[in-house]
C-alpha cells in the first residue's frame, strides 16, 4: 500500500508530481495516521510523524515519490458579509464567544459552517448571509502552532 509521509505546503512543490488527488472536508484534514481513499478509489496509509492540519493545495510525499494533492471539499457553510470593520468586529464577537470556527476570506467575508441559529443570529445583528458549498478552512487559533502559514491563500 503507497504511504504519505509527510506534508509539503502549498507551493511549495510542483503539482506536476502529483499522481493523485485526495478530497476531505475540514474536520478530516487533521490527521496523523489513518487509512484514506484517493479521488480514483485507491487506498493510501497517511503516516505522518505527528498530527498536521491538511490545507487546499498541500502535498501528501509519498515514500517512493510523488505526491498526493490535498483539495478541500465542498461543505455547507454561511458567508457573512458585514456592512463595516466595525460590523465584522462585532459579529465576528458573537460567533467566538459560541467558540464556533470562523474563516475569514481575503474580501472581508465571515464564513461559518451552515448553522441556521447562528444564521438568525447574524441576520438579527444586520448582516446578510448566503449559504452555499464551499470549502471551509477556518482560522486555527491562536495558540496553535502545529499548523503552516497559509498567508498568501
């Protein structure tokens, strides 16, 4: 069985190797060791030397070459596009002190997963929110320090 042994970030290595793609959502993007299945239904061992947070982009090195491309799948989520700074401050507020993740995307817009009482909630602070599938990559935290820096996505 082909294993993944380690995680090249984005850029940081030529697609052009890549001999597969894998697709996960983001609660399956943080991963050590388990059995996956690629895009063309072929069994791969992840078996990394310790717990890393897989992003849209990354490559999975596998032990003989190449490389596994990591892509984000499609989930549902809300995006909250507020009237301000202020306004973003403030939901953006709201939605911590739920300790629910949060993605914040280049433009300003707040993403969520799909929660239709945060969506009520974010709607009765006067923003307007459109649900749709996307990936969703929210922000890490700040005292995680297991993750790589992602700053130019």
């Amino acid at each position: 069985m082909r294993q993944a042994i380690d995680v090249s970030p984005k850029g940081s290595w030529s697609e052009s190797e890549a001999q597969a793609s894998v697709t996960l959502a983001f609660d399956d993007r943080h991963r050590r060791r388990i059995r996956l299945t690629d895009d063309n239904g072929v069994d791969f061992l992840l078996n990394l030397a310790a717990a890393a947070v897989l992003h849209d982009g990354d490559g999975l090195t596998l032990h003989d070459g190449g490389y596994i491309r990591v892509r984000a799948a499609l989930e549902p989520v809300a995006d909250i596009r507020p009237k301000s700074a202020a306004h973003a401050a403030r939901i953006a507020w709201h939605i911590g002190n739920r300790h629910t993740p949060i993605q914040v995307l280049d433009d300003g817009t707040l993403r969520i997963r799909d929660d239709h009482v945060l969506v009520a909630m974010v709607e009765g602070l006067g923003a307007l929110v459109v649900c749709l599938n996307a990936p969703f990559s929210p922000e890490p935290g700040a005292y995680d320090t297991a993750g790589h820096d992602h700053a130019a996505d």
